[in-house]
C-alpha cells in the first residue's frame, strides 16, 4: 500500500502532518510519536526576533473547540536553526518551518535566517494568524498584500513554499488564487476562526485582545468547505486541516481536494494522535482496497448537476 503524497514537489512518506502552534517544534513530542514515521512536523511560527505571546488567559474552552490567542510566542528563527533543528534532523524528521512576520520584511529575513538551516524540507508562510495587531491575518485577508507577501518570499525561498490562507474572508478562492498567481507552491487551507468569547458574570472578554482563534472540530466543516472551493479554484496541492481528530475526517478532507491533512487541537487531548489518525488511514486503505491514497485526492462523488469539473 503506497501511502505516500507529494505537496510542492515534496514527496512525504504520508500524508498526516503535526499542525503548527499545536506541536511545539517538534521535539516536545519526541518521546510521545515517532516523529520520523509522520509526514512532517509543521513548527510553531517563528519570527525575526523571539515573542514574548499575548498575556493569559491564551486558551478557552468552547463547545466542541477551542479558542486560542497565544500570539506567536517563539524563540526566534535563528535560535530555532541553532537549538533545535539539529536534534529534528537526528530523528530524521521531515521539518516545514512555519513562517511569521508583522512585516513583509520580517518574512524574508525569516527565511533568509531559516535557508541557512541543514534539515528544512518546505516553509509554511503563517499569512494567517488572527492573534497579533500588525501581519498574519492582515495579509490573509487582502488579495494584494497577499500577493505582494508571498511574491516577496517566493524570490528568497531557496525551498518549496505553502501558503497557509486565513479562513476569515469571504472569498477563499479568491485568496488561493491570490497566492497562486504570485508563485506560492502549495496552500494550506486552514488557520483558526475569529471568535470570542465573554464572561457573563464579570461581563469581560475571556481573552486581553477580546477576539481570538477558534479550532477544533467545531470549525471542522467549515474548514472542508474551503478546502473543497479552494481545489475548485487553483490547481495547487492542498494539505488540509480544521479540526481533524479521526481518520474518517481525513479521508473527508482528502475527497473534498487536500493531498494532506494536518492535526492540531486534537494534540491537546490526545498526543498520539496524528500516529493513531495514519494507522487508520491504513486500515481505511484496506478496507476499501486502495493501492495508493493520493487517489482519494478530490476523488468526491459529485452529481452532473452540481458539476464534476472543478471552475479554475
Ligand atoms: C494554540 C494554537 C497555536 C497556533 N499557532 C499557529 C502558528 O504559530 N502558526 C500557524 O500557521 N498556525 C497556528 N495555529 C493554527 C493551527 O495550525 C491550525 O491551522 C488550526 O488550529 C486549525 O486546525 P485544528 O482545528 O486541527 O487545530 C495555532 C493553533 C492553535 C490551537
């Protein structure tokens, strides 16, 4: 059985990837999963300078979800590659560096910083976080600054670059054209929902920023939703995610278009969960009797009237 995908010219041994900001940087796992039998480990965002995060509160618990304003606390890009790329490469992990800056300066002296690091399969530009005042979501939600960002990276990236799109627009097929257009890779669709929540009897927001990221399974059908008008729209690979906890929610995500899928929140409450998440794949595979799963990419049962061909 052939498990194996390809995102971005990559060839991943499977398609269940760590998510970013749910993982750490790879190695807090290392005696939980074998991290080396995953597709990849996508790392906490990281920044120019090391952040010091939003102050607590960072999480809240919502029915089915959860809502986070962590605010990209990290070490550094350069304190990354020092500290902890070394020990990723021991284990033989596949490394996507997620990527943030307030700036589209601050994004290529990340990836400047990050090309000088061994051991780096692919970045993952974070045009998406809606936890910091200035970048992340700002560029997600604006096709030109969108363009103009991953232009910007594309220029100085010497690997494969995903986008990582902000779901907190109207159009996300307008945006995955965006990124295409100016040269992106491969897409991730996607981060975290705005939401909010309050304290009904202190009447205070739950979080210092009020607003915050919502994940889970309770964004998991929106975040299929996309993913499906996003393969609808670019001919770009998508990895997937959005509340994804079970086997059965990746094999969705990869019928509705992704060629994988990432595991995020699901971490919380269970560690295992991107290895439990590829051996139900397999059994999945059995099952059904698939030779090779990047068949399941797309492979969604459409009626003529709906319309099998994808509009690009
Ligand atoms: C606590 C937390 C921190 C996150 N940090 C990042 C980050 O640094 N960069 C990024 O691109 N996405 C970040 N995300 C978004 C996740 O990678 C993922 O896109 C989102 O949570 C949806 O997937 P899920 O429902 O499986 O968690 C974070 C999510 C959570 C819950």
């Amino acid at each position: 059985m052939d498990l194996s995908v390809e995102i971005a010219g990559l060839r991943l041994e499977n398609p269940v990837l760590a998510a970013s900001g749910t993982y750490g940087y790879g190695t807090e796992f290392e005696d939980i999963v074998n991290l080396a039998s995953l597709g990849a480990v996508v790392t906490k965002g990281l920044s120019r300078e090391p952040m010091p995060g939003n102050p607590s509160p960072r999480l809240f618990e919502t029915s089915a979800g959860m809502l986070n304003s962590v605010g990209l606390q990290n070490i550094g890009a350069s304190a990354f590659v020092r500290t902890r790329l070394p020990r990723l490469r021991q284990l033989g992990v596949t490394v996507i560096a997620n990527v943030f800056g307030e700036t589209v300066d601050d994004y290529v002296a990340v990836i400047e910083m990050l090309n000088a690091g061994e051991g780096i399969a692919a970045y993952e530009l974070n045009a998406s976080c809606p936890n910091t005042r200035c970048g992340g979501m700002v560029f997600g939600t604006d096709r030109e600054l969108l363009g103009q960002l991953v232009a910007a990276a594309k220029r100085v990236s010497r690997r494969p670059l995903i986008v990582k799109l902000s779901p907190n627009v109207t159009s996300i097929a307008e945006m995955a054209r965006a990124a295409e257009g100016a040269g992106a890779d491969a897409l991730a669709v996607a981060n975290t929902f705005l939401g909010m929540a309050i304290d009904a009897e202190t009447r205070r927001p739950r979080f210092a920023r009020v607003v915050a990221g919502l994940s889970g399974p309770a964004i998991k059908p929106l975040a299929l939703r996309m993913v499906y008008e996003t393969r609808r729209a670019v001919g770009l690979p998508i990895i997937g995610l959005g509340g994804i906890s079970t086997a059965q929610d990746a094999v969705e995500f990869l019928l509705a278009g992704a060629s994988a899928v990432a595991i995020g929140t699901t971490n919380f409450w269970d560690p295992k969960a991107t290895e439990n998440v590829l051996g139900g794949l397999r059994q999945f595979c059995l099952r059904h009797g698939i030779a090779s799963l990047r068949t399941l990419t797309g492979a969604l049962r459409l009626s003529d009237e709906i319309g099998g061909e994808a509009e690009r």
